[in-house]
C-alpha cells in the first residue's frame, strides 16, 4: 500500500495545479517545508507504533509491559535533544542548499505538538 509520504509529490502537484483548492490545502501544499513536517512527523509515530506492538505481543506479561520505557519519556528525550530523522535533516541540508532559511521559527506547529505529546 502507498502512503501519504511516498505520495506527496504528486498529491501536491495535483493539488496546486486546482483552480480552487481547499485553502488549508493549498497552505499546506504551498508551505516550502510541509513535507519535512511530515517526514519529521512520521519518525515520531514510529515511537508509538513501536510501543504498540510492542504491548500487543502475544506473550507479554505484566512485568514487560510496565518495564516498557513510556512513550511520553522518549518524546521528551527527542525534544530535549532537538532530535530529528537522518530524512528530516537531509532534507532540511537540501532546503538550505536551495538557498531557504531555515529556523525554529520555521516550526512552531512542531514545537507545540512536541509540548502537547510531552504533556500527555
């Protein structure tokens, strides 16, 4: 099955070839490091998915799950850290060689959601 990442490009062709778009869409779309979000997004959904399976396996017993680091410590490990995906920053290195400036002001959706999942 493809998925929302490997898709990007041409769903932000498509979308931004539209007469009227939806405008979060076009927003989204338009914004020169939406799929930087995404991918760097995705590398924090990997914690959860991990602490997921590993929680559901057939053979666990109380004592492996309650020694499962939490997921909400991980988290705020990364953002300690400022950690980000070997994709995220390649392709943040390939925005800055394309001559776009790259701050944290750049991702103040991403520092909220980081305090929001921090906070759970």
């Amino acid at each position: 099955m493809i998925g929302f990442i490997e898709m990007f490009i041409p769903l932000k062709s498509f979308f931004l070839s539209q007469e009227h778009p939806p405008t979060t869409i076009k927003q989204f779309f338009g914004n020169e490091i939406s799929e930087i979000y995404i991918w760097h997004l995705h590398s924090l959904f990997s914690v959860f998915h991990t602490h997921i399976q590993a929680v559901e396996r057939a053979s666990n017993s109380v004592v492996d799950v309650t020694s499962l680091d939490s997921v909400q410590k991980i988290l705020e490990e990364r953002k300690n850290q400022n950690f980000l995906s070997l994709k995220v920053k390649g392709l943040l290195s390939q925005k800055r060689s394309e001559g776009y400036e790259i701050k944290g002001k750049n991702f103040p959706k991403l520092q909220i959601f980081m305090k929001i999942a921090c906070s759970i």
